[in-house]
C-alpha cells in the first residue's frame, strides 16, 4: 500500500460521526484489499453493521471500493437480501416456500396483513413491525414457518402467528 | 500431515467414546423447535444422575424426520425419541438409566419403512457425527479418500473413476459429473488458473437437501471439492451458499478453519505437491444465482445476470479462467466413489441414473423430512411408504418435483421410478430435490399460479421472454382463478408457454412455463372448471 493510500485509510476510519461501524466496515473492505469483485460480501457486512444500505452508505462504498455509484446501487437493488429502507423495530417473516403455501402460508400472510395494516414488505406507520416474505427457508419439515425478530418457528397456526405480532403491536408505551 | 496422523486422530476420538451415546439433532429444523435447549437439558440431566462416565450427549446433525423434531436417539439399541422437549428430556436420560418415566417422550420404531428404505452414501454420517468437531468426520473415514487421491491416482485417474461411477450433476440438469471434469481439465486458462465452485444456492423453494448435507457433514463436501479440484488442477474454491442459510454458513467456515488448522486445507495437503483453499461466498437472495452463468456473475460482485452459453464455465467461466461448478449433493457423492470404487457406485441405480439420490419430502405429508433413495425407485414407494401418505389417510392428489422448474406429477402415474429421464419423460424433472406432496385440497391451478408469481418476481429482467413472458403467464393465469377467463385465455396460456419456453435465455425463463404446462396436460378439467366460472378448488 503506498503512503498516500494508508492516509486514506486513516481519515475513513475517523469518520466525522465518530460512529464506529464505518472502522469495521472498513475494516472489512480493507480485508478484500478494496477488490471491486468483494462488493457483495462489502454490502453484507454494511447492512449487517446499519441495518439497512443508505444513499450514503452507498456512495461511501463506491467510492472506497472505485467503482462507480451507479454499480453499487445495480447490485443493491438487484439482490432481495439487501435493504434500501430502515425496517421496523421489530419483524416478521412469512416463508411462501411451496411446502408453506400447500400448508396454507397464504392465508397466514392475509391475516397478518389484517392484523397489521400493511402489505407484505410494509413497515407499520409507528416503525413498531416489519412484515416481510422469504422464498423459502429451507425450514419445509416444519411448514408453515414464520420468523419473529430472526427465530424461526415451524407449524404456526394463524392464531399463534396474530398472537406474537399482537403483542409487538401494542400501542402502550414501553 | 500423514496418514499415521490421521489415523491417530480417529483412534483418539474412538477411545474417547463413551459406552452410551445421546445423539440430538441440531440442524435447523429441529433448532427451531428448541433443540439447542434440549441438547443442553440432556447434557444436565446426565450430570445430575451422575452418568457422566458412561453416557455421552452429542449434537448431530439432521436425522431426517423433521416434522417430528427435536429427535433424540440413543446408542446403542437405536431407541429413537420424538418431538423431545426440554422438559422431557430428563426423562430420556432415565431411561438409559434403566428406570423409565411415565412423561418419557413418544418412541418412533428405527425399523418403520421411512428409515429403514432409505439408502445412504449421501446422508451416510448424517445424523450420527456431530458436524461441528472435525475429529468426529475423521473418525469414520473423512479425509482418507482425498489422501488416497492425491498419493495413489493421477489427476486422469480420478477423472475416469468418477467418470466410470455414472455420477450425473444432483443440481437438476443431470450432466454427467465426469465428463465435465474432463472438459475442465482440458481447458487451458489465460493465466493458468483453474476455479472449483460449490454451487449450494439452493433456491427451489421445498428443497433444503444441499442446507441439510452443510449442515450435518460439511467435512464431506470440502473434501469432494478438494478431490475435484486436484483432478482438474484448480487451487482455488468458492462455495457458494445462500444468505437465508446462517447455519450452513456458520459450520461451512468452521469446517474450513478446522480443516486448515490440521493442514487438510491449504498449501501442500497430506505432504504432496497439492494446494487448495476454499472461500465462502455469500448468496443475496436471488434464485436466478442456481444459474451457473448467473453464479459466477454473483462470485465477481456483479448483478447475477446469466450470459448465453457456449462458451461454458469449464472453458470460460470466473473472471475468465475454466471453472468446475457442482452442486453440493454431487461433491458429497466424491469421497464415497473414490473410497468404494466406481463399481460399487455404478451398481446402484438404473441404467442411465447412477447412485442415490436425497429428496426433500414435504407438503401434505405424515413423514415430512429427508430421504436418500436408490434411482429407480417409484414414486409410489417415497410417497407411500417412505413418507406415509397424506396424515388423516386422504389421498394423494400430485407431487411436485423440481420446484418452479419442474412439473406436477398426477397419482395415477406413480408407478414412475425416479430417475432423470423417466421423469422428463412425464414432463417435469429431477430437479435438485424437492418433493412437495399435494392432496385433494390443493387446487393445481393455483400451484401453477403460484410458481409462475415466483418466476414473474425472480426473473433477473435480462431477456425479454422470461421478464415479459412471465408477468403475462402470472396475469392469465390470475385472470383463470379469478373465473373471468375465456377459452381464448386459456389458448393464448398454451401459446405464450411454448413461446416463453423456447426463446428465454437461461434455465429459469426456459423452464418457467413447466408447472403451467404439467398441470395443463393431466388436471385440464381444473382449468376447464374454472373457465365456466366455477370458482376456487376442487374438493
């Protein structure tokens, strides 16, 4: 690494915020030696770190990694892990595998978006709940599988399933 | 590393063993259901009842039935444990004590036909290993057949016994595994690398064969790759796993930390001449990726965009240098071929479809889980036996094989053995696993509207074919299960089908119209139904 690029690296991991996610996702690009082709593995780490990908964190990439914003935003947008928007404090994931669907996946994603006030892929108005679809989990054993904040849970009933989502959407302060 | 040390090892985890062994499942359908709060509930109780010098909890990967996890089976007898809960768990361990509790969790019979059909080369250590510690893979044979690979076989060597085994690819297009090394070792580079990818972007929805191999016995995998990989002279692997897989994940990067360690990964494997490394590429979520062109786009941090082929990744494929891609079934099938020769490997199966092969069985099912099966075996025998026909006794109305890619198969032509032709034959295909049972309750036409939404959103929108071609599929057939359709909606269905098939670029666009087509040709009267305007299923 020359002398002028090692300054680089030190003024982006002293970013003005202070914030210490951009020193490890920094931490990681420097890693893939700011490769163009380490990218994915780049937008994994940030959204992992932020939560979601801003404009911002976007364009920071693009920049590090010289490649041209244009690029970046094409593979975030192409790929469905990646998320463009802050997602609520809570989620919930209906897996619509065909195992799930046959188990009757569907209706539990009506009654959810009943129950919620939002479509698939909607966060509520309040940012209390996220309710989101997976094509498939790979959890088909135990069909319908939903996930609540990341744990998965198999043979859900509607009931079980409102029940959980309920709870997140209470209106009572915390 | 020698062999005398490998050797070593395994005797060391042989003596260790205790008389008594608690297996508990731990792959991702049982941790769902709170089997790492049962593992650890065993773990006590056999503390607590002061066992601890004869019994021995493990956790394991997938035993197969899920639908009735957590699973817990004791050595030796066999004894097998259903749907175990943290509180019941104390009561196992009474058990194996010799003193029985009334609150003791539902025993399965190890001999019923679910367990006791099934073949295993796959799945062999599947369920019995516990998948996290590398001693315990070595213990029963791991890494003794890339030994003797790289010390007894040349690299043409290898090729021909793998060629000679019959092997096809187990990702669903059934390419014969040997002759694609070949052509990868054939092919000169314009730097001189070689590329070996593990395609474990399992995207059929129903499938979870490729997360259950990572995740009960990733040993086996990084060990068919290593022998792929010195019989096409590549020094660099990729696997390539979906991102809705953190286990998988997790044991893969173990697998290969603890592999690296003991100098079974890396430069200079076993003393010979022979590097390999092996890095993880996480997957984003997008189906068309399973497509190979699509793979090695997503590998080089592009949009997993196909290109047209030839030229093939054997000749032209990550950044521009040959490349072998398998799935990660045919990879764990390497080491068995190689430790048992490939006669025994060819005289499994039928004529044209060598080996075994493992089916995720789900849907409207009693026994819902993995199953390895003999090719040739009936559809009649996975459904019936093996999986027990649908739970209340109702009948089968179709299965499903290959997911949005394949086709729905009617009852009455279950007497059809699996194998890759016979079930292109009936017009769907092997597919990578998937086995999703329908019954009487299941309306086809919505299946087919189902696959089709599928397809309609994971279309990459390269070629206009597949990107239009699907929406307007999707929009008939809405318009069909809406009951609001005519009968030249349901022409043009067939029309657009045949068109959509024939001029899409990759796989997905090309296969996209096979479930409409399957359901088209053996339930016309679904379609005919709700062309009159009778609304919903079928009873």
């Amino acid at each position: 690494m020359t002398a002028q690029a090692a300054v680089k690296t030190q003024r982006a991991s002293d970013h003005p915020s202070g914030d210490n996610r951009f020193k490890l996702l920094e931490a990681t690009m420097k890693r893939h030696q700011y490769q163009p082709d380490a990218l994915i593995e780049v937008l994994h780490k940030a959204q992992e770190l932020f939560g979601f990908l801003s404009t911002d964190l976007l364009l920071l990439i693009a920049h590090r990694l010289r490649l041209p914003p244009s690029r970046v935003f094409g593979v975030a947008t192409f790929y469905h892990i990646f998320s463009l928007a802050p997602l609520g404090e809570h989620t919930c994931v209906v897996c619509l595998g065909t195992a799930c669907f046959v188990k009757g996946a569907a209706t539990l994603l009506v009654a959810l978006e009943h129950e919620a006030g939002v479509k698939a892929g909607e966060t509520t108005a309040d940012k209390r709940l996220s309710l989101l679809t997976a094509r498939c989990l790979g959890a088909c054993g135990i069909a319908p599988a939903l996930v609540f904040d990341g744990v998965v849970a198999g043979h859900q009933s509607t009931d079980e399933a409102l029940e959980r989502v309920k709870g997140w959407l209470d209106h009572a302060p915390r | 590393m020698h062999l005398a040390e490998l050797q070593a090892i395994a005797d060391r985890e042989q003596a260790a063993r205790k008389p008594i062994r608690i297996r508990c499942c731990v792959a991702a359908g049982c941790l769902s259901s709170d089997g790492q709060a049962v593992l650890q509930q065993l773990g006590a109780a056999v503390e607590a009842a002061g066992l601890t010098a004869q019994v021995e909890v493990c956790g394991v990967g997938c035993m197969r039935l899920c639908s009735q996890g957590p699973l817990v089976q004791v050595d030796p007898g066999g004894a097998l444990y259903a749907k175990v809960t943290p509180a019941s768990a104390p009561a196992v361990v009474a058990a194996v004590a010799g003193a029985p509790a009334d609150d003791a969790p539902a025993q399965l019979d190890p001999a019923q036909p679910f367990f006791a059909r099934q073949w295993s080369i796959v799945l062999e250590h599947s369920g019995s290993i516990d998948p996290e510690r590398i001693e315990a893979s070595i213990a029963v044979g791991g890494y003794q057949a890339l030994y003797h690979t790289l010390h007894e076989l040349t690299p043409a060597e290898v090729i021909d016994a793998i060629t000679r085994s019959g092997l096809r690819g187990r990702g669903g297009a059934g390419y014969p595994t040997g002759l694609k090394w070949a052509t990868v070792a054939k092919s000169q580079g314009p730097d001189g690398r070689k590329f070996v990818v593990c395609n474990g972007d399992e995207g059929d929805p129903g499938a979870f064969m490729d997360r259950s191999v990572l995740e009960s016995d990733p040993h086996r995998v990084l060990e068919g790759m290593a022998i792929a990989a010195y019989a096409v002279g590549a020094s660099q692997g990729y696997a390539y796993v979906r991102g809705e897989y953190p286990l998988a994940i997790r044991r893969l990067e173990l697998a290969i930390r603890q592999a690296k360690k003991l100098g079974l990964l890396g430069s200079q494997i076993f003393d010979s001449a022979f590097d390999f490394r092996v890095d993880i590429r996480i997957g984003a979520g997008a189906f068309v990726c399973g497509e190979e062109t699509a793979l090695i786009a997503s590998i080089e941090g592009n949009r997993g965009t196909p290109r047209p082929r030839p030229p093939y990744p054997a000749e032209c494929g990550l950044w521009g240098c040959p490349t072998l891609i398998n799935n990660v079934e045919t990879f764990a099938n390497i080491a068995p071929i190689i430790r048992n020769g490939p006669e025994w490997f060819a005289g499994i199966g039928t004529a044209g479809s060598k080996g075994t092969k493992v089916f995720a069985l789900a849907g409207n099912i009693a026994n819902t889980g993995l199953v390895e099966v003999p090719m040739g075996t009936t559809l009649r025998t996975i459904v019936e036996e093996l999986g027990g026909g649908v739970p209340g006794g109702g009948g089968v109305k179709a299965v499903q094989t290959g997911g949005p890619s394949g086709g729905c198969i009617p009852e009455r032509l279950f007497d059809t053995p699996v194998d890759y032709e016979s079930l292109v034959k009936v017009g769907s295909i092997m597919g990578s696993g998937g086995m999703i049972v329908m019954d009487g309750g299941t309306s086809m036409v919505e299946v087919a509207r189902y696959f089709m939404e599928f397809c309609k959103d994971e279309s990459c929108g390269k070629c206009v074919p597949c990107r239009v071609g699907t929406v307007q599929l999707h929009r008939l057939l809405s318009k069909i299960q809406a009951g609001v359709a005519t009968e030249a909606d349901l022409a043009q269905l067939r029309e657009l089908c045949t068109l959509v098939k024939e001029t899409s670029l990759c796989g997905l666009g090309q296969s996209a119209p096979n479930p409409v087509l399957s359901t088209l040709r053996y339930f016309p009267e679904e379609y005919a139904g709700l062309l009159r305007g009778e609304v919903g299923s079928e009873q």
